[in-house]
C-alpha cells in the first residue's frame, strides 16, 4: 500500500528525533491503540532499541493518563513483538491477523 496518507496518522505520536515513532490513537472506551511503530534501519541498534523503548513507555503513560484501560498494538515485525512481551509486558495475541481497509 505505499505510505500512509496523513489523514491515517493521529495527532498524538511520539518521536526520538531520526531513530524511532508510534502514534496513539484514543477512543471513546478504555482500549487505546499504539500504532505506525517505526525505526530507522540506519540508525545504531542499541539507539533503536533504546528510542524504541521510550516512545513504548511514554505512548503508555499517554494512554493511561487519557483512561485508557488497554493498549493495543501489532507488528509483524518478530523483534519488535518479542520486545513489547519482554521488555513492555504486552500478551502476544495466540493467531495473526490481517487488517482489512476500506475508503470511505
């Protein structure tokens, strides 16, 4: 699907300059959704991982502080799924899934 247009990105998202980014994206019930969990591949890994591990933390403070009661993520990326069980304490759902898109 290429980049996304930038209607698709929320306006609560959180940065280390040039090394990671996620969005956050807040709803009406007490599940919010991290989203768009991105890393420059040329950057150093332990920044990567470092930057990762702080716009996770800081997207859950967000998420908690607006009332939001889960977080909700995904990745298909095995790295990034093995870091949010086992540095994030996220529950890794059993079966994959595929997002399915449609224009309104």
């Amino acid at each position: 699907m290429g980049r996304f247009p930038d209607e698709w990105l929320p306006t609560v998202g959180v940065m280390v300059e040039g090394v990671a980014y996620a969005s956050l994206y807040i709803t009406d019930s007490g599940v919010a959704y991290q989203e768009n969990i991105i890393s420059n591949p040329k950057a150093d890994a332990t920044d990567r991982g470092n930057a990762l591990d702080a716009v996770t933390l800081e997207i859950c403070r967000l998420a908690k502080e607006c009332g939001s009661k889960w977080l909700i993520g995904a990745s298909s990326i095995q790295p990034v799924l093995d870091r949010a069980k086992n540095v994030h304490g996220f529950m890794i759902a059993d079966k994959p899934v595929t997002q399915i898109v449609k224009a309104l």
